[in-house]
C-alpha cells in the first residue's frame, strides 16, 4: 500500500466515523490559527514563495 493509499484510507474512515462536519470543524480552527500565526512571524511572501515550490512538483 502507498502512502497516499494509506492517508485516503484513513480519511475515508474518519468520515464515516466522524462526518463531514468534522472535516469543515478542524479546517477553520487550524486555518485560522495556524495561517495567522504564519502571515505575521514570515509575511504573505512567504506563501508565495512555497506556492512557487509546490507548482513545481
């Protein structure tokens, strides 16, 4: 199994155990909380410059 089977697996289980409300709860806490706290300590160029990273995968 690799490893992106393995996280789909466990995020389909914790949608059936948990719903989907689940999923929309934890993503506004750590968005809110984490992506702020990131914004002030490196500035918004910051996610400008692992946006550019990621785009090149």
């Amino acid at each position: 199994m690799s490893r992106s089977e393995a996280g789909r697996k466990g995020g389909l289980s914790t949608k059936q155990k948990y719903g989907v409300e689940f999923y929309s709860k934890i993503g506004s806490i750590g968005g809110k909380k984490g992506g702020l706290t990131t914004k002030k300590r490196y500035g918004s160029e910051f996610y400008q410059k692992i946006g550019r990273k990621g785009g090149m995968k």
